[in-house]
C-alpha cells in the first residue's frame, strides 16, 4: 500500500517580510487505511525572507504506520516548497527637452516603476547627462543600492531618458 505525502507549496515576490508554508496533504491508495493510521514527526514548515526557493525536506523516514492491520506500507514524499521571487524594478531617467541657450541641460529625476523596491529599501541615483548643443544625448545615470537593499533580490532595468537641446529659431539682432 502507497501513501502519498505531497507539501504544501507557495510562491511569493519578495517583500522584505518573513513568508511561511505549513502542511501536506495525505493520498491514499486504499480507503481503508485513513491518517489516524500513521504518526509524523518530522517538521513540516518552511520559511524564508530573501529570493530564493526553500524546501520544506518531508522525508518518507518522519512517517511511521501505527496500524496493527496493515504492515507493508510505503510512504512516498512530493516535497513542498516556498519561493519567494525577485521583483522586478525598472528605474528611469527623465526625457527632457529646451531650446539653446549656451546652458546644459539637465534633469536628475530617475522614476523607480515595476514592482518597485520593498518597504525602507531602495537606492541612490548619480545622474550625469548633459546636453547643452543642439542636439539629443542619453540621459546617463548610474545607481547605488541603500545599505540594507541586497541585490538578489532584485532584477533591476535601466532606461535612459533622451536630453534634447533644440535650434533656437527666434530672429538675432546682431
């Protein structure tokens, strides 16, 4: 006779939080034998905060038949699982546009879209496009993850903003 232990399963995208799968369910392949006729003394809870998967290693050895009608009995382990996914963070400087005017243009604003980053977690942009002639150039910015912001947890996209200086068209009185 075969019993089936299959664990729970959960997936999740990472928070910052502490996440937990707890359980399993029980298939048997004669009805009667029920769950009162096994013991489990294992640990069936799994847990996890950063990106990664978590096995909850249910072994057939944390299952033991009690029952006194039944004594060839197999256990046969589906391991459950935590996965706690990556979010996805899109960061972007800012498209920007003037007439000449001899000055660079600038625009320092980077705007964090996707899933964004956790609660009290983030990073700091050193935004370095210019463009003062007429003209378009990569609005080129780099980024330094906070302290406490671990980069497994992340996959990050940049997107540079296009800075655009246009041709001045008024007349010159010279």
């Amino acid at each position: 006779m075969t019993v089936t232990i299959i664990g729970n399963n959960n997936t999740t995208v990472y928070d910052g939080e502490e996440h937990t799968v707890t359980g399993y369910t029980v298939s048997i392949d004669n009805e009667l034998y029920t769950e009162d006729d096994f013991t489990f003394s294992g640990n069936d809870t799994v847990k996890g905060t950063d990106a990664g998967s978590y096995e909850m290693e249910l072994k057939a050895a944390d299952f033991t038949n009690i029952s006194k009608n039944f004594g060839n009995v197999e256990f046969v382990i589906v391991d459950g699982e935590l996965e706690i996914t990556r979010r996805q963070v899109i960061l972007t400087s800012a498209d920007d546009e003037k007439v000449y005017d001899a000055t660079p243009l600038t625009n320092s604003t980077v705007t964090v879209s996707g899933d964004g980053f956790a609660e009290g977690e983030g990073a700091g942009y050193d935004v370095t496009g210019a463009q003062t002639e007429v003209g378009s150039s990569a609005n080129a910015f780099t980024y330094t993850l906070n302290e406490g912001t671990k980069a497994d947890n992340y996959t990050i996209t940049t997107v540079e903003g296009t800075l655009t200086v246009t041709e001045l068209t008024d007349k010159v009185t010279v």
